[in-house]
C-alpha cells in the first residue's frame, strides 16, 4: 500500500465523503422521484380571462391617472382663479362703499357743520341701506358728534381712538378697519373711514360700519364650485367674513397653519389647510390691496370623488368582466375537457382493439382527432383483418403440406416394401 503514495500515482478522486458502515441499522434515505405538477385545463382557461383583463385594467388605471393628474392642475389653476376673482370682488365692492361714503361727507349738512340735520340724513342713510349698520362722525380728538344708532347728543362725551380712524386723520385718506370692539355696545365690528377735509385740515372723520353678514352673503354668492368654503381675514388675522357660519366664527383667529401659509406667502399661494370646522381643504389665498386676505378652500373629497367614482367605476367594470370571462371559460372548459376525455376513452378502445363510436365536436380541432381516430381504428382492423387472412393461408398451406407429406410416405412404402 506504500506504493500508492508514490510520486505520480494518481488518487481516486472521492465521491462519497461519508459512508455508513453495511450493518447499521438506520434505514438509507433513497431520494424519489420529483412528482411532475400538473394544471388542469379548467384551471389554464380560468387563468386566461384573468392574464388578459388585468393588465388592461393596469393600463386603464394608469391612463386614469394620468387624467387625473391633469385635472388636479386644472383644478388648482381654476381655484387661483376664482380666489382672484374674488379678491377682486371684494375690493370693488368695499371701494364702492368708500365712493358712497365720500359722497355722504359731501352733504350739506355735514359741510355747513348742522350735525342735527346730518344726523337725520345718517339715519335715514343707515335704514336704506343693507349693507351699513351705522354712520358716525368723529372730530380729530376722537369725540363723537354724531352716531346714527342713538338719538342726537346722546353720544355725551363719548371717544373713539381706533386705529383706522386715526390712520384715517393721519394720512388724510379713507381707511379699512380690521375687527376692532365697539366700546358702547361691546360687540365686534369692522368698517370704512374717511376723513372730512375743510381748508386743508381734516374737520370730521366720516366712519360706516359695515355689515358682517352682508359681506358674507356677498363672498359665498362669488363661490361656483360645490362645497367650497370662502373666508376673509383682517391684517391681524381675524375672520371678517365666512360664507359658512359667519356669525359664529367672526372675529375669530384664524387656524394657525392658515396663518403659518399666510406668513410664508403674503401675496398669494396654495396648500392643504384644515378649516376652523376641522375640514381637510385645498386652499388658494390672495391678498386685497386694503391688506385683507381672501382664502377659498375646496374640501379634498370634492377634489378626489370624480377620480374615486371613475375607479370605482372602471374596478367594478373590469371585475363583472373578469367574472364573465371565469364563468364563460369555465363553460368552455367542460366542453373541452369532456371532448378530451372522448379523446381519451377512443384511444383506450383503439388499444384495446374494441371498435371506436361515432363522435362529433363543435371544435374543430377535435372533431379532426375523433376523425383521425377513426381512421386508425379502420386502418387498425384492416391489418388485423390481413394478417388473420395470411394466418389462415399459413395454416392451409402447411395443412397441405402435411397431406402430400402422408401421401408421399405412403407411396414411398410400398415400393420400398
């Protein structure tokens, strides 16, 4: 054994690296046949409805997308645009505001200083029209003369300092005030002022208060798309006028992620906001030139309920086509599977040598099998047929044979005899 190891003497290579000894007892593991998977046709024509439809559904959703996609832009230019629309508006009608109450200062009343008979007109003013709820007339201190909501002198002493007031004798032009609280009745209230200018000096300041409820009938009427929600805020951010619920949200701060956009983007912008009422929105603002802000929102749901209805639609259309394409093919694959199974039990019969019935099919692939099935069977017995025929001639030929043999042996015996 020695030699084995010499130099040149090629080791068997090892196949085995581990071999049990013959007389264990632990049973050999013989591996076995891996079994072939079989699909059933049924299975194959129920697959094939569904290989075909979804990659069209697929397509479709993407396509679907797409549009999707498409009018979202659409709908975002279109809400910057009526968020422009209004704002401008707004500022036509609150400048229309400004233009009356420049007229009203031009009174003759108030130019010739009868307050009582302006008074009058003031109240007479306010009852005409909708959209103020008072007038009153302020000198430069901030004493009111006039206020048309009480009786004439019944003001007393009382002083106004509000801001758009004193902005208003300041810069000697008519001002928009922000909310601001009514130091007679407590209540909240927003309006106009302009100053009364005689001799270069401002004489009077002409204040209306203008009427909440009536600016936001006015916004909500400038709304054209369903479930929107309209708001305008005040340079401190307070609601002004709402077309939801505006008695219970004037004043009213408005939510901070509103007022985080706002600060970010003076001018205009768009992002999702939640409303006061906790409604997710997409919400376009711009800024009027008096410095209040004019924001619509359109609930997410609106924006989203076209696409979710059309994929709503196209799923359940793609599922009722799905469903009669699984029931048709599972029609179509009785009749196949019945018409192989024909198939079958004629080629047991052709093996067995047992003649073969008369089928027909409505495919014509395998009326052509039962057809070629047939012609085997006939071609079958046809050789069955000649070779018991030659058999026959075989065995009457060697018949024969035997005959002349017996004949020749006995004719063959007398002689020799």
């Amino acid at each position: 054994m020695a030699g084995l190891s010499r130099p040149g003497f090629r080791q068997p290579r090892r196949i085995f690296h581990y071999t049990r000894p013959v007389d264990s007892a632990e049973p050999i593991a013989v591996p076995r046949p891996r079994a072939n998977r079989t699909v059933g046709l049924q299975t194959l024509l129920v697959m094939l409805p569904a290989l075909a439809t979804l990659p069209l559904i697929a397509f479709a959703l993407w396509l679907l997308n797409l549009v999707w996609q498409s009018g979202q832009a659409d709908a975002r230019r279109d809400l910057q645009q009526m968020v422009k629309t209004m704002a401008v508006s707004l500022d036509r009608e609150i400048a229309g505001s400004i233009r009356e109450l420049l007229r009203v200062a031009e009174f003759p009343s108030l130019v010739g200083d009868d307050l009582e008979a302006f008074h009058a007109y003031a109240r007479d003013l306010v009852s005409r029209n909708e959209g103020w709820d008072n007038i009153v007339v302020t000198d430069p201190q901030g004493r009111v003369v006039v206020n048309a909501a009480l009786p004439f002198g019944a003001a007393g002493d009382l002083r106004v300092e509000l801001p758009h007031m004193v902005e208003a004798i300041r810069g000697a032009r008519p001002v928009v005030s922000d909310v601001y609280q009514s130091r007679r009745t407590g209540e909240r209230a927003i309006g106009v002022s302009v100053p009364v200018i005689r001799d270069g000096t401002v004489r009077w300041v002409l204040s209306a208060r203008l009427s909440p409820d009536v600016l936001s009938r006015f916004v909500g009427g400038q709304l054209y798309r369903e479930g929107a929600i309209a708001a305008v805020a005040d340079r401190q951010y307070r609601l002004v006028a709402r077309n939801r619920e505006p008695s219970k949200y004037f004043g009213h701060a408005i939510t901070p992620d509103l007022r985080a956009a706002l600060e970010a983007e003076p001018s205009r912008g768009m992002r999702r906001l939640t409303t006061l009422d906790g409604a997710t929105v997409l919400a376009a603002w711009e800024r009027m030139p008096s410095g209040w802000t004019v924001t619509i929102g359109v609930p997410v749901g609106v924006l989203d309920a076209p696409l979710q209805r059309s994929f709503g639609g196209l799923l359940a259309f793609g599922a009722v086509v799905l469903a009669a394409g699984v029931v048709l093919s599972v029609l179509l694959g009785r009749r196949i599977s019945a018409a192989i199974e024909a198939v079958a039990t004629d080629a047991r019969s052709l093996a067995d040598g047992e003649p073969i019935a008369e089928r027909r099919s409505s495919i014509r692939q395998v009326s052509m099998l039962f057809a070629s099935l047939r012609e085997a069977s006939r071609v079958q017995r046809d050789k069955e047929h000649a070779r018991e025929q030659a058999v026959e001639a075989l065995r009457e030929a060697d018949r024969r044979k035997d005959e002349f043999l017996a004949m020749l042996a006995h004719e063959l015996r007398n002689p020799l005899a």
